[in-house]
C-alpha cells in the first residue's frame, strides 16, 4: 500500500516534454511509482481530477535562510509553500549567516542584521556551515534549503570589515574557509559585488575563489557591480571567474537600469515620459529591446564554453538594505562607526556632493565613484522605504524619501541619515525607476524571462514586520500567469521546466526537479485555470489563487489551498548528496 496516491493528474514532469495523463504514487517520501494505477491503494487519496501536477517549485535566489534561525519561522515563511515552492536556495548576494567565527562574530553578525533588520547575537549560536545545517535540521524545516556560501561572509570571517583588498594571508584564510563550507555542505558562492565588503574585492580575488570551486564543482552566483551603464564590465567580471575556473555561473536578478553620463536628469525624465506613453497612452513601446544586449553577451559567453544562467524576479520593484545606496566609505568598517559618522554635518554634506556629482565609474570600490550610484541614477525619488523596526517611523512604509522628509520638514539626505540612526541601521527599502508595479518597467524583462537559460526567483527577504514584496507571495503563479496565459510567451511545460528541473540541474540537485521514480516527492498541484495573483505593491500579503496542494519530501504541507500547520518536512540539501 502507498502512502499517498494521486490519481487522474495531467502531469507536467518539469523535464519541458509535453504534459500527459497519470497517476503517482508516493512512498517514504519518494515516487515509489508512476503510470495508470486506478486499482492501487494508499493510505491517502487525491484526486487532482482538472488539475495540472508537478515538481514543486525551486527557488534559486533567496534569504529565506536568514529566517530560518528564529522561532517565527515557519509562520514568516508559510507564503512560499502556498506558492508553491518546496526548496529554495540560500546564501545569495554575498550574504550567508553560515559562517560565524569566533574572532568576527560582531562583524559577521552585523553584516547580517543589515538585511534581516533584527538582532541576531542569539539567535545565531553556530559557528560553522555543518553546525547550521544541523540545528535547522534538529529544529525542523518548513522547506527543502540549500545554501551558497556567502563570498561577503566569507571575506569578514577572513579579515574583518576592511576597505581594500586583502592581503596573501587573508586571502589564503578566505579561501580556507570557502574550501571547508563546501566540504560542509555548501552548493557553491555567492557574491554581492554592490555591497561592503564585498564592493572592495577585485576580479583577481573573486577569480581564486572561484578555483576552490572547481575542487568540489561548486557554482559561482553573482549580484554584480553593477547594473546600469558598466553592466558590460559586470558581465564580464563575472565570466572571467567562470572562464578561468572552469565553473558554472549564474548571474543574479538580471536588469538593466539605463544611465548616461552628463544627461542624468534628462534620461530620467525620458524614462519617466516614455512609462507614461505606454501606461496611460498604451503606446507597445518595445522596451523589452533594451536588455537583449546583455542577453546576448551571456548567449557569446555560452557560445564560447562557460555554463551560464541567469534568473530574473518578476517585479518592476528591487528591494535591499539603505546602506547599499551610500558611497563605500559611508559603511566602512562596523555599522555602530558609520551611523556615527552619519552624525557629522560635514561628513553628511560631503556624502550629499558625493552621491548627487561623481559619475558612477568602474570599478566599485573606489572612494567616491562607485559603479552603481543609484540615487544619482534615479533620483531621490527612486527609493521608498520597506521595513523599519520601530513603531513610530512605520507610518513611512511605501513612501519615498523626498515624501517622508515633506512631512518632516527635512531633505532627503537628512531624512535617509536620521532614520538610519533612529533604525540603529535596520532600514529596508525597495528601489524603482519609475513608480511601484510600473507595467513598462516590467516589460523591460520580458525577453529575459522567456529566455531558455533563465530561471525565476524571489529573492526573499521575508520578515515578521515591515512591507513585503508581493513576489514573496506570488512570485512562480505570477510568472506562469503572465508569461503562459496572459500573453502568452511560453509554453506551460517550458514555464514549470524554468522553475524546476533546471534549477534543479544548475544547483546540482539530485532527485528533483522532476516527476520520475525514485525521485524526493517534492510535489505540487494547481489549477491553471484559476491560477493567478491579485496581489501588487501596496496590497502584497496576498497567497495566489489555483495553487491546490503542495507535497513535501512525501508529506502534505498544503491540502485543499489549506495550510497544514506543524508540518516540518523540509530537509538540508548538501552538496554532492543524493537528496
């Protein structure tokens, strides 16, 4: 007998080949069987009578592993099952809460509260990769996790929060470092080349990590530099580590934000009249155009031998923490030296002339004229404020800057320092061209979702507080909405072949991503007619509609649209392991 059947699906295996009709049978957290099985028994039964099944969702770019130390997790959480996500992958932009020495242990952990915007000297009670992984296994997983190690982390474990490269002996611990997390268990690293400290690398650093790589097959993820007009050096920054290594490479939340030199506010008022003309004029301004060079750099690359990827978010709206808009020096050194810092009039107006007069230049860790000024690109006006700690400042949730310092009497600058110190540095915000839920700023990305070599991701930043993204809610149903039904674009078999069976093999996940016997029973069924999100950016708690059940590693987690509470099925997935 079978622990569960599901009978009567339409199955769509997430290899990419066309859906067909079956049954599944699952057993000690496997599919124990595929095929016609009306006669079987199971303990349970579903019938997913209209309904499309396939593998659960991977996410491949998330910081849901940031939450997963603290006793709320699985309520902070419970929005990725319910779209359908069963593993997801931790780690990224530089950023791991893996590797926690002792001699750093301030400094890594600082690091880490700049993103989760919460204290985190408790909950964090490791000291290295295999400790994590055991104490979230022995705690309990909502999800399956797999977890990229952190080039940031990596850096401040080896040598502290320094403005400059490392030294030969840094250098050799980081690497040391990086070779034990992937003995550990670790997929790979990440970077996060616009944040400190991982803006003061160079590519000569990244490319002899990229050789402890090599030793194990780990991948290579990349937040680059940057991404308006040196996204070409980016790219190819990130390619040499590749190439030199032999390693495959995934570039991070790829965009394209245009910028040029001398003609700052008339490209930002050309972007702006060009949004107005296809949202309120419905002019099909084939925006989508502009990021088909970058595109094609990552087709040459592939041409040329590197294995290359790239994932996309499907929102018109970036988020992160404040400090990423500051100059390098702003944040050097711990995050208590540069808040006072941000205390000094002077210092405050010399930081004002920074941001608003140095072009952005490459590479990023100069003092003044880093790459991806994104203030100057955009304008105050481009970053509005996600989650904030403290009661009384939560009033300027979805505002911007200039609209939060009108009300305060105060500029922009002064309101993004004052809150910083008010915040003790625990300030998110999300980041736009143009206005929340832009439809042009979206199409923008249209070629690079339906590219075969992308994937979609979420880029979680879950909290317990604060304004979420709508994508940690509807991300995948959103995707498959828009680019199979709305449009359509692609394919149903192709949209799921994106979300699971090649994340699934860029990750070198063994056993999933794909509906076959043998594989983990990491499963999902919807409705695709009713498949769907109205969730945006001012309304973004919002679980999608369609999505029926979600089957993790053989248990139910979600039944009937109804989450199963005390659901702990998740596992730690290792490198090299066969789950």
């Amino acid at each position: 007998m079978y622990d569960i059947l599901i009978q009567n699906a339409t199955i769509v295996d997430g290899s990419g080949k066309e859906q067909y009709p079956g049954d599944i049978a699952i057993t000690n957290g496997k599919i124990s069987d595929m095929g016609m099985l009306q006669a079987a028994e199971a303990k349970t039964v579903i019938n997913a009578n209209e309904k499309v099944v396939c593998p659960g969702f991977i996410d491949i770019h998330s910081h849901a592993d940031l939450m997963v130390p603290h006793a709320n997790q699985y309520e902070t959480l419970k929005p990725l099952v319910k779209q359908g996500i069963t593993t997801f992958i931790g780690g990224n932009c530089g950023f791991s809460n893996s590797l926690i020495p002792d001699e750093q242990r301030e400094n890594c952990i600082n690091s880490i509260e700049g993103l989760t915007a919460q204290d985190e000297s408790e909950c964090l009670d490791w000291k290295t990769p295999a400790e994590f992984m055991e104490k979230a296994e022995k705690r309990g997983l909502l999800l399956n996790m797999g977890l990229l190690a952190g080039h940031g982390s990596l850096r401040i474990a080896a040598a502290g929060l320094v403005r400059r490269h490392l030294t030969p002996a840094e250098q050799q611990k980081m690497e040391t470092y990086l070779e034990q997390s992937l003995e550990m268990g670790c997929l790979g690293m990440s970077s996060g080349l616009q944040y400190y400290p991982g803006l003061q690398s160079n590519t000569e650093e990244l490319v002899r990590t990229g050789s402890v790589l090599k030793k194990t097959g780990g991948v290579f993820t990349s937040h680059m530099r940057s991404y308006c007009h040196t996204i070409d050096q980016s790219l190819d920054e990130v390619f040499e580590v590749g190439r030199k290594n032999d390693i495959r490479v995934v570039v991070s939340h790829l965009y394209w934000q245009p910028y040029s030199k001398g003609f700052t506010g008339l490209v930002q008022k050309l972007v702006k009249a060009a949004s107005f003309a296809y949202n309120r004029l419905h002019i099909p301004i084939p925006i989508e155009n502009s990021l088909q060079p970058k595109i094609r750099k990552i087709e040459d690359a592939r041409d040329k031998g590197l294995d290359v990827f790239f994932d996309l978010v499907p929102t018109s709206q970036g988020f992160t923490t404040l400090f990423a808009f500051f100059p390098p020096y702003v944040v050097e050194g711990s995050k208590k030296q540069a808040l006072e810092r941000l205390k000094d009039r002077k210092f405050r107006q010399q930081v004002l002339f920074d941001i608003e007069n140095v072009e952005p230049d490459w590479p990023h860790n100069e003092k003044a004229s880093w790459s991806f000024n994104y203030i100057k690109i955009t304008g105050w006006g481009g970053l509005r404020v996600m989650a904030v700690t403290q009661g009384k400042n939560q009033w300027m949730e979805g505002k911007t800057f200039p609209e939060i310092g009108k009300e305060l009497d105060k500029t922009p600058m002064d309101t993004m320092c004052d809150l910083l110190i008010e915040e003790e540095g625990k300030v998110l915000v999300f980041h736009t061209p143009t206005k929340p839920d832009d439809p042009f700023a979206f199409r923008s990305m249209w070629r690079g979702f339906t590219h075969p070599l992308s994937m979609p991701a979420t880029d979680t930043i879950l909290l317990p507080f604060g304004r979420p993204s709508h994508v940690f809610y509807d991300c995948f149903p959103r995707f498959i909405d828009y680019f199979v039904k709305k449009r359509p674009l692609l394919s149903l078999e192709e949209a799921i072949r994106k979300c699971t069976s090649l994340p699934a093999g860029v990750m070198n996940l063994k056993n999933r991503g794909t509906l076959k016997q043998g594989n983990a029973a990491d499963i999902l069924l919807f409705d695709l007619k009713t498949l769907g999100t109205t969730a945006d950016f001012y309304n973004p708690r919002v679980s999608p509609s369609g999505i029926d059940s979600v089957i993790i590693n053989g248990e139910i987690a979600l039944q009937n649209g109804v989450f199963q509470n005390n659901v702990k099925a998740g596992k730690v997935i290792r490198g090299n392991s066969s789950l």
